[in-house]
C-alpha cells in the first residue's frame, strides 16, 4: 500500500478537515499514515480546499471497508487483518487490503458493521440509500442540537431528501414545536424512551417526511447513577412503527454528541433503509 503523511505548516486543521483530505488522496491512490516517508505540506498557500492541487502520482487504490464499531475492538491477532492496515475512528475502524480475496472475506465477516466499500462518509452513505429508496428524513435533535442536520447537510444535494430539523433542547421547546405530552416528561424525564418516541412522532407528523430522527441524551459533564454522562435515548420513526435505541457514550461532551449522530444515522442505514454491501 502507499503512505503519505500529511504535515501542518502554520494552520490548523479542523473538524471534517482531514477527513476530506484524505478522501481526496485516496482516489489517488494513497492512505495517511504519520509513518510514511513521503509526505505533503498544508500551509497558508494551500489551506483553503479549493487550493488543493496536490500533484502526486496516481496509482491503484487498495479496497476498503469503513466500519462502525463502538462495543469493542476488532481482534487484532486475527490472521486475516494482520495482513491489513487499520485505522481506528471516531465511529469505528477503516480497513484497508491490496487483496481481493481478502477484502471479500472481511466483507462477509463484518458485514453487520460495515457502512461503505469506499472511502465515503456515513452521511454520503445515507443521503444516497434515501435517495435511491426514495424517502425523505427529517431530524429531532436535543443533546445534538443540530449536529445530526449539519452532518447530513454537508453532503451535495441532500435537500433532495432531507427536509429540516427541529433542534429542541429545552423541555418547552420539545412540548411546543413537537407536541411532546408535558407529562411524559414530568414522569419519565426528557432523557426517555417514552420522549423520544414521542419526539419522533412528532417530527413525523409536522413534516410529513417518509421517516423521522430523535435523539435526547446526557451528552456531559455530569449526569446521575440511572443517567450517567453518554446515556442517550434514540429513536427511528416511520409510519409503521418507531425502533428505540438506548446507549451509553463512554467519552467527553463533544465526542458523544458526535458518536450519537453516527450511531442513529448507522441504525437507519442498517434497521430501515437496509443498507448492504
């Protein structure tokens, strides 16, 4: 496999940043790695991404599979992956193999995890099973407070199937814009089962879209002994029923949020829209 380390002169690199970075590097062939010898500089003259006329050679791509994975870490001594190189994300881990065979046997060992065969987002994954299915998606957001809209949004064309977000975090708001039952609140607490159903079915029912988001967590600091920091409630409404998915973010504020975007944006890749590789 070819490696290009990829080094800062004097900017900083933010959010999505390098991920788009390597995405472009990829298609020519190259995987980041702060190991390799050959490497490209980011400074002032190139920062901006539409300055980034890297001249480098194009050669053949190796196969990947991007896979969402928070439970637990992949078996490392397993004879098959010794012969990859692994990357471990926020989400997950990218493999990547020069060998067919190799990529095929992953493929069906990790078929449960995996959201691409190619070195796309999982947002780009969804917005394109939307499409192709011919749903449209809208978003209930509390503890993410829009991050789950952004993510999908920063994908070309995704008004084609995204319709709008109701980001409510304040207990008013979940009662006024979503027509939550204040007493499912007082009795079971905005962080709930029962309120993220409820949030649900009232994106549902405000938007008229094919299948609604709802998400409402302790994203930190702090939290309770029955509510820690990372306990998050997600739901996934369509006009046939509402899935409920209740987990718990082991990291700080921020990596939590995030971790709760790609955790429901995976579930209706995998649960509803049935995604498959």
């Amino acid at each position: 496999m070819n490696f290009i380390n990829v080094l800062f002169k004097d900017v900083v690199c933010y959010d999505d940043y390098l991920e788009r970075l390597q995405n472009l590097l990829f298609e020519k062939g190259y995987i980041i790695s702060p190991k390799a010898e050959k490497s490209i500089i980011i400074d002032k003259e190139n920062y901006n991404p539409l300055n980034w006329n890297i001249n480098l050679e194009a050669l053949p791509k190796p196969y990947i599979l991007r896979m969402f994975h928070l439970d637990k870490d992949i078996d490392l001594e397993n004879d098959i992956l010794k012969e990859c190189y692994i990357k471990q994300t926020p989400f997950g881990f990218d493999i990547f193999t020069e060998k067919e065979d190799v990529f095929e046997l992953l493929k069906e060992k990790y078929r449960d995890f995996i959201y691409a065969t190619s070195y796309e987002s999982l947002e780009k994954i969804v917005i394109k099973t939307l499409k192709e299915k011919a749903k449209t998606l809208v978003c209930a957001e509390s503890c993410t407070a829009g991050m789950i809209s952004s993510s999908l949004v920063n994908v070309a064309g995704s008004s084609e199937v995204f319709l709008g977000s109701f980001v409510v975090y304040s207990n008013d708001f979940k009662v006024k814009f979503l027509n939550v039952d204040k007493s499912l609140i007082e009795q079971h607490g905005a962080v709930s089962a029962e309120v993220v159903r409820a949030m649900a079915l009232g994106a549902l029912e405000y938007s008229d879209a094919d299948i609604s988001i709802a998400v409402s967590g302790v994203a930190g600091p702090g939290g309770s002994e029955h509510k820690p920091q990372g306990f998050t409630y997600m739901g996934i409404g369509t006009d046939e029923d509402v899935l409920i998915y209740n987990y718990t973010f082991k990291s700080d504020r921020n990596t939590n949020r995030r971790q709760t975007t790609a955790f429901i944006l995976f579930k209706l890749l995998k649960d509803v829209l049935k995604g498959s590789f």
